[in-house]
C-alpha cells in the first residue's frame, strides 16, 4: 500500500493522491518526488559524480563482484519474490543486474538526487523510479524485499531509515543491506563519498534487530582483498594533494579480471554457508516476521 507523507493514511489506489486529506506528491522532470526539497542538494553524497559512476561501474570489478554477491543473496533468500525496492538506487546497476537475472520482478528504485535518476531511466525503463528521502518512505506492507546497498552508511539516521524499511516491507518479507566496515579503514576515500560511518562488527545486525528484523544471514565480503584495502587506505590518509576518486575506479583491465576471479572465490565460499568474519564490506539479510 502507499502511505500519504502527509496525514499518514495507508491506501491502496493506482493514484498518489491521498484519499483522506488530498495530498499528492509533485512530479519533478516527469518523476514523482516524495521529498523535493532535498532533490537538488540532500547531502550524503555528491550529486555530479553519477556521470562518473554510470560510466565505470560496469568497468569495475568491485560493482561487478557487489551486483554478483546480490543476486546471490536475493535468489537465496527470497526465491518467491514478486516485487523489490531499491533505496539509493543511484545509476540503477544494481536494478538492472536484477531485471536480467530476474524478469519477473517488479522493481521500483528511490534516489535522494534527482541527478542520478535520468541514468536509471535509461538501464530500467520499465521500472518504477521515484525521489523520495528514505528516512520517509511512502509505503506500507508494499515489496517482498527492499535492497539499500552501501547506503546506509551515508545517512545519520540509520535506526530510521530501518524502521522504515519494516514499515515499507511485507510481513514475511526481507531486506539486504551492503555497507562498508571497519573503523580502522576510515580514509580520505570516506570523506570524498559523504560516509558518516564504516560500520563495527555487529553494530548493523544489533540495529536491524532494534527495528524488529530477524537477521538471517550476516558476512563480510572484499576478505581477500583486506589487507590490499589497509595499504591503501594507509598510503590515503598520509596523501598529500588533491584526492581523485577516479583512480580508485579506473582499473587496468587485466589487474581488474584479477581481482574479479579472486572476489567470485569470495563468492563460493560464501555461497557455501561461510560467514566470512572480516573485510572490507558486509552483507546482512534480515526479515520481517510474517
């Protein structure tokens, strides 16, 4: 069901428009948008940067190897699913490795930014598309699964957005969250990308139980490549000079496959019921009860 930001009455119509009280979400660029005064300048991330990212992450293993360890998860998980919102949508990669592996899903992706919607567009254009800001999210009992993928972690409030989720999810249903980790390896990387936090291990788990989700499954992922991870986060925070986060995408292409087949070992290990205790990222699935 939607759920008016307004008078908060849950509905089930085709329209936005709330039956109770008459409000109905603008429409900025032909897209709805549930929070306009954030769609320009929400903070938590740069919003120019969506060119950069639309054109390297196919090129780049890391998102390859995230969008891989997904799918994993989301056909491991919730094998029967129907419908998936994806909060931060950004480009709209991670929905559109959904919509290959997946066709039968219907997807529906939120961004904060108006700027990175146009590139999901163009990868999804099928799929529902919104603004809205995800510590407000306009629905109740409404998707089998809803994915935040290294999201998190650009938000103050976190516990908020996770009660959202459960409000948003259908009983039953479950969440995938992707976040980075480790204190220890905080760098300049961090600061460029607006993350308020790497997470501890553990703090995500106790925050999903907080909301009333029973984790299902909880890993680190980017193992094998931590202590690569650590060198260079070191050498960033002693660099001086400008930062460009470019390089960190720009990969040599052989060093790139490289790391790709040392990341779908990951993978199998992982796949085989192996809760990796460190590295550079983390994985949870949790449910809602149903």
């Amino acid at each position: 069901m939607k759920r008016c930001l307004a008078c908060h009455t849950a509905f089930d119509t085709e329209s936005w428009t709330c039956p109770s009280c008459g409000f109905a979400p603008k429409r900025l660029d032909g897209f709805l948008a549930h929070a306009p005064a954030l769609a320009e300048g929400g903070g938590g991330f740069k919003p120019h940067y969506f060119a950069k990212l639309a054109e390297l992450e196919a090129k780049n293993f890391w998102f390859r190897s995230r969008n891989e360890l997904i799918l994993w998860a989301l056909g491991r998980h919730a094998p029967g699913a129907h419908s998936v919102l994806e909060i931060g949508c950004g480009t709209g990669y991670v929905l559109s490795g959904m919509a290959a592996a997946y066709p039968q899903l219907a997807l529906c992706g939120s961004e904060i930014f108006m700027s990175g919607i146009p590139f999901a567009a163009e990868r999804l254009p099928t799929a529902e598309l919104m603004q809205m800001d995800a510590r407000q999210l306009p629905f109740v009992d409404a998707f089998d699964v809803v994915g935040a993928f290294d999201v998190l972690e650009h938000i103050d409030e976190d516990e908020a957005v996770l009660a959202q989720v459960w409000q948003a999810l259908k009983p039953g249903g479950c969440v995938m969250l992707s976040v980075p980790q480790h204190p220890r390896l905080w760098s300049v990387t961090d600061d460029y990308a607006c993350h308020v936090r790497r997470y501890r291990r553990g703090e995500l788990e106790a925050k999903a139980e907080q909301a009333g989700f029973t984790v299902e499954r909880s890993t680190s992922f980017v193992t094998v490549l931590l202590p690569l991870m650590a060198v260079s986060r070191a050498r960033l925070r002693h660099a001086d000079g400008d930062f460009d986060p470019a390089t960190e995408l720009e990969i040599n292409p052989v060093i790139d496959r490289a790391l790709y087949a040392l990341l779908a070992l990951e993978r199998r290990v992982i796949g085989l019921g192996v809760n990796l205790p460190v590295g550079g990222s983390r994985l949870v699935v949790a449910r809602k009860p149903g």
